[in-house]
C-alpha cells in the first residue's frame, strides 16, 4: 500500500495546521472498502494513526459514486459555483449524501470525547451538523465551507435547502472565506428559514449561532523558505535551462471547469495573435491535476483541454519553441515551488473560487520580490490581494492587456506590490487563519454559556410551578407575537388556534388568576380573539387597556391629529419598498417589512427612521423599533406603563396584594414590562439574546409547554 496526501487547497492549507495540534484528521480513506479485507482495514487504520494522525472512513464503492461524483460533485459543487447548467438534482444522490453524513457522525463517536472541538470542512459534509447535535447536543461544532456560498437566488434552486441550511445552524460558527459569501449564507438563512441576524449572530430556537468571515491563509514560512530548497534549486535551473531567456507564465490548477481554464487558453492565443513580438520569447507552463476523472464534465473538459493546447501550440509553434508547456498530472511541492520560483507571471483567473491558495503560494515564494500576479476577480482571495492585477475572467481583452501589461511591468513597481502583499499573507498565515476560528468558536461557545446560565432549568420550573400552586393572587402578563404564537411574516396567518385557546381558558377559569393579553395589535382584533375568555387586554403596544369585564380606555387623554403629517411618508417608503405595508391603529401608525429583502430593509429602515425622527421631535412623539416593524406613537405610551395597571399601588386594584407574578415577552417592546416588575416576579424572555428579564425559554413551544404543567 501507498500513502499519498490529498492535492487541493483544502488539504494543501490544513495539512500545517492540524499536525501542530493535538488533533486528529477523519477522512476517506481514498479506496472503495469492497476492495479491503478486514486485515487491511486495520492496517490502514494503524497506519494512518500513527504516521499521519488521521482516521480513516471506509466508503463502499456505491457510496463514492452516489455520494461523492454524485451529490457532492454533481449538485453542490455546479451550484454553489453558480454552474446551474450543469446541477443534477436526485433524490437518491441526496439519500446518498444524508446516509454518507450519518456515517462519518458514527466515526466521530467512536472518538470523540464531550471535551473535543469538532471542526467539519466543507461541502461534503453540510449535514453532519445535525447529526452530530442529535447525538452529542452539547459538542463544540465549528463549520467551514472552502467554496463559494450562491445568491439566494441560485441556492434557491436546491430543493433541499431547508435541511442543508437547519444542519448548518447545528453549528456553533459557521465560517466562510469573504464577506460575500456570509452576506448570501445570511440571506438565505433569512429567506428560507425567517431568522434575523445581529452583526453575523442567528438566535434560533436552540442556540446562538455565529458566521463571520475568516480568509484562509497559507504556511507562509514554507513557501517562502522553499527557494532555498536544494531539490527546488536542482528543478528551477532545469526548468530555466529548458525555457532559456524567455519569460515565464505559470498556470496552475486542478482540471476543474470552476478554473477558467479554456479561457484562460484563448486568451492567450489572443494574446500571441495580437502581440507577435512576444512569440518566441515567453512559454505558458500549464499544469493540470487529474481531479473527478470519471465525472462526465471533467471528461469533456480534458478533451477540450487537450484539443486547445494541440491547436494553439500548433497555430504558432516555431523550431524550437512551443507556446504552451502542458502538464497532465499531480505536482509534488517542490516541483510547484520551483515553478513559482522561476516564472515571471502567475496567471489565476478562476471563473468562481472560494479562495484560491496557489495565487497566495506564488506571491509568498517572491523572495526577491520580482513576479507578477494576475488574478480573477471571482477568487475569494482578491479580497486581499489588490495589489495584483484584478481581472474578469470571462473579458478575454483585459486577460490580453494584463498579460502584455504583466510582462512589461518594472521590476520597481513589482516589488513594491510583492512586498506589500507578502506582509499581508505573512500576518495572516494559515496558523492566524485558524487561530481566529477557533478563537471565534470559544466566544460563541461563551456567549450559549452565559445565556443558557439564564434559561429556566427544569429545576427552577419545578420551583416555579411550587409557587404559582401556593400562592392565592396571580397576576400573568403574557405577550401575543412571538410568544404565544410564533412570529410570522404574515401577521394576518397568525391567530390563535382552538388548542391556545383553550390553554388561556383554563388559566383564566382559575379564580387566583388574573391573565392578561399584552400585544402590539389593535383593540379590535384582541377583542374578536378573546372576547370569550376572561382576560385583560392591553392593545397597541399600551395603547389601550381592557381590564377584565370592562370597558377599552386609554391610559391617558391621546389625539391622533399627527398622523396626517407622518402618514404620506411611510406611504411614499412602502410604494419604494415593495413588500412593504402600513397598519393603521387608533393611536398609531405601523410600518411593517417582514416580507422584504432582509439587504433591502436595513437601507429602508435607515432612511425612514431620519425622516422620522426630524418630523416627530415637535409632536412630543416617540418612534418605536420593534421585530421587523416601525411604530410611531405617543411618546411614554408602551406596554411597561400599561401594565402598571395592574400592579401599581396606585390602580383600583391595589387591594390584591400579588405573592405571584410571571410576565413572559420575546420583543424589546416586552421589555417595559420586565422593568417595572419587583424582583420577585418571574421575568422570562422568549429566545437566548439578552434581556432586563430573569431567565429564558428557547421557543413558542416552551411557553406552552411551561403553561400547560402551570393548569395541570
């Protein structure tokens, strides 16, 4: 048996990092397990541990072309690339995928310890998040994918989005390598599952989950020390004595059709065509790895690889020299450092990449300085490389230009961008690049701590429900939206069903109880839910209150003569803002985004909140933000001084003296009513973000559960 290490930038950029750690890389072993006996399995096994620290997965040949040439390279990798033309969608290759995903969890358990950082990479594994929660709900999971996240608009497309992007929210810290690719995963996340972010965090129903950005970097060092490699010295000289005094362009990559490598070709012919004094005086050295040869794309793409090179070697060929220097195969390190030692131009033009590491390699060998990059504006590491010559891979001209213009750089002007870029890459090398992850992971793994310290434990239920049961006057303030109801986009699709009904009749029944409904809709609609129960009311975010059996009124004398100054110009936002809407109320006016482009909204919310606030400063108005809404009202008018009805000394209810009091909200419009509470009442905010309340609960699901036991 032969033990060979993986080509490509992902096992190219983590093989430095996981051998300096205590860490243990898990993989495909990289042969069908049909073809081992159970003697060979152990062996590789054993092998594998002690030589490389790594833990072989054995795939059964179905596997590896259901799942890998399947799904993972026939579905995701086109899409995520945005190559939609060539996406299969199967439902048999997404079984495939799900099945591949449990089995590397089942890998993991055997190892894994509750202590253990488990660090999924890329694509092929989106679903392993999940599975691994299921079993380990507690684990430290971190997430990164090493190729592009897709707009909405493509990812769309994915008919098991959902599933891909609830796993993925399994994770702790979702990392990308740019902030493009954040910005499409956030918006997806947004449109397809209806979460909100704040600054990169996702509060779900579970967990506080972090994205960000982390541009990988490379072992700077080595590369940078690989000039003085004998072995690279020994190949540069043979690779300069071969070319002689030509100039050099290296092009180096998988044979992937994500790479631009036909067009990279053309263009060169483009360039020899429209520039001859160049013939005979510079070589392309092109190198290609075999990669998913017996993907049926990849196949055609070497076909037609091989076909332009023959074409374009034999359109301009002289004797003695050949334009175009074609490598079919895998290149060991030293022989791809020598080639970045000797060439004079690094030709990157990948038509999408989530990073490209070959364009930071060739920069990092530039000892003496003296080298020119050129690099597609679709790789993820033109974010950092600006100092290069930025070009759009599909603009055969400008490819043309920056070639010629490439060749004829000065030797000043090269080293001065080299150098420049070189502190950069050298700053944020592959160790910092991991660093940060892993630094990221621990504080969000802090902030859970921090919040889940708040949640109410089983136990502090327990305590709870002792007191609710021994104590004789109750008072409960529950918020409607996102408390009792989940929170919808569609305000209108969220009335109550017969079984929440039902849960507040029983409550109410109780003689100890006094409930009471606090919303931010208007009096109308409460009083059409709820009529039947026996409940108080406070409507439009304190607006109006409706003790039990009596009538609306508001909590002081309010006029509504503003609104026909503030109303045109929420009606000029929402005719900009399609998706948008306005709720009129008695006392207020509500300008209501759920539905719209989450990108969209923050510029909409900016702009109407400055128009806003220069018109109300004299109309002794306050401008309320609540859960994807815009409130203008009053000002003193909110929920907090609405429920002070209840329960201050001075209200014609200051003979109950409350020895029970819970409040439950999930929007910072509840959080008035947490603040005038005495400390002895229970204080419990729906969702783990921060809050002036006592203690959390994870959902919907969790209220009415915690009620449930309450009547029971």
């Amino acid at each position: 048996m032969h033990f060979r290490q993986s080509i490509g930038g992902l096992a190219t950029g983590l093989g430095s990092f996981y051998k300096s750690y205590n860490s243990i890389w898990m993989g495909w072993c990289g042969i069908p397990s049909e073809r081992l006996n159970v003697e060979e399995k152990k062996e590789i096994e054993a092998k594998l541990m002690k030589d490389f620290a790594s833990y072989p997965i054995f795939l059964s040949k179905g596997d590896i072309e259901r799942y890998y040439r399947g799904f993972c390279n026939e579905t995701i990798w086109p899409l995520f690339h945005c190559f939609t033309q060539y996406v299969v969608y199967d439902k048999r290759l997404w079984e495939s995928y799900k099945s591949v995903n449990r089995h590397f969890r089942d890998a993991i358990l055997k190892i894994a310890t509750p202590d253990d950082i488990i660090w999924i990479q890329d694509y092929h594994l989106m679903i392993l998040p999940k599975f691994i929660r299921e079993k380990m709900y507690n684990a430290k999971v971190g997430f990164f994918l090493h190729i592009p996240f897709p707009p909405f608009e493509i990812f769309h497309l994915l008919p098991w989005r959902k599933e891909i992007l609830e796993s993925l929210l399994d994770a702790d810290l979702v990392g990308f390598h740019t902030y493009d690719y954040v910005h499409h995963f956030l918006e997806s996340i947004h449109r397809t599952l209806g979460y909100d972010h704040t600054i990169g965090q996702i509060t779900t129903e579970e967990r506080m989950v972090k994205v960000d950005s982390f541009p990988m970097g490379i072992d700077y060092s080595q590369y940078a020390g690989a000039v003085d490699i004998p072995e690279v010295k020994k190949k540069s000289k043979k690779i300069r004595k071969k070319v002689g005094d030509q100039k050099i362009i290296i092009s180096i990559d998988r044979l992937d059709y994500t790479k631009g490598i036909l067009q990279r070709m053309e263009a060169f012919d483009s360039f020899l065509e429209n520039n001859p004094e160049y013939k005979e005086k510079v070589t392309l050295i092109h190198a290609s790895a075999p990669s998913r040869t017996k993907v049926e794309h990849y196949k055609l793409l070497k076909k037609q690889v091989d076909e332009l090179v023959g074409r374009i070697n034999g359109r301009h060929s002289t004797i003695g020299w050949t334009p175009i220097w074609y490598l079919y195969r895998s290149l060991p390190f030293n022989d791809i450092t020598a080639l970045y030692n000797v060439a004079d131009v690094a030709l990157v033009t990948p038509l999408k990449d989530g990073m490209n590491l070959i364009a930071k390699e060739f920069i990092a060998t530039k000892t003496n300085g003296k080298g020119v990059l050129i690099l597609s504006e679709m790789a993820g590491a033109a974010r950092e490389l600006g100092e290069a010559i930025i070009v759009n891979p599909n603009d055969k001209e400008e490819i043309v230009k920056s070639l010629k213009l490439a060749l004829e750089m000065s030797e000043e002007e090269q080293i001065e961008n080299n150098r420049t870029m070189q502190k950069r890459l050298q700053r944020y090398n592959v160790e910092r690049w991991a660093k940060d992850f892993m630094d990221g992971l621990s504080q969000i793994k802090e902030t859970q701590q921090q919040l889940r310290a708040r949640r109410l434990t089983d136990k502090m239920k327990v305590k709870l429900i002792a007191d609710y049961s021994k104590s004789n006057n109750r008072l409960l303030l529950l918020d409607y939206d996102g408390t009792l109801v989940p929170f919808t986009a569609r305000p209108e699709k969220a009335n109550p069903d017969n079984e929440l009904l039902m849960i507040l009749e029983s409550l109410s029944l109780d003689t100890k109880n006094e409930v009471v409904i606090i919303s931010g809709r208007d009096k109308q609609t409460l009083e059409k839910w709820f009529s039947k129960i026996s409940v108080g009311l406070i409507a439009e975010h304190g607006a109006w209150v409706k003790e039990k059996d009596k009538d609306w009124e508001t909590i002081e004398p309010l006029k509504n003569n503003w609104k026909e100054k503030i109303l045109p110009i929420l009606e000029y936002y929402v005719d900009r803002t399609p998706g948008a809407f306005i709720e009129e109320k008695e006392f207020s006016l509500v300008w209501h985004y759920r539905q719209i482009d989450n990108k969209l909204a923050l510029v909409r919310n900016m702009e109407l909140k400055d128009a806003l606030l220069s018109l109300t400063d004299n109309l002794n108005l306050g401008v309320l933000e609540g859960n994807k809404i815009i409130e203008i009202k009053k000002v003193g008018i909110n929920k907090g001084r609405a429920a002070l009805k209840w329960n201050s000394p001075s209200n014609p209810l200051e003979n109950k003296d409350w020895n029970f009091i819970l409040a439950i909200g999930d929007d910072v419009t509840d959080e008035d009513v947490f603040n005038i509470l005495p400390k002895s009442a229970y204080s419990i905010k729906v969702g783990l973000t921060h809050s002036q309340a006592r203690f959390n609960l994870d959902s919907v699901k969790s209220v009415k559960l915690l009620i449930k036991e309450l009547i029971s």
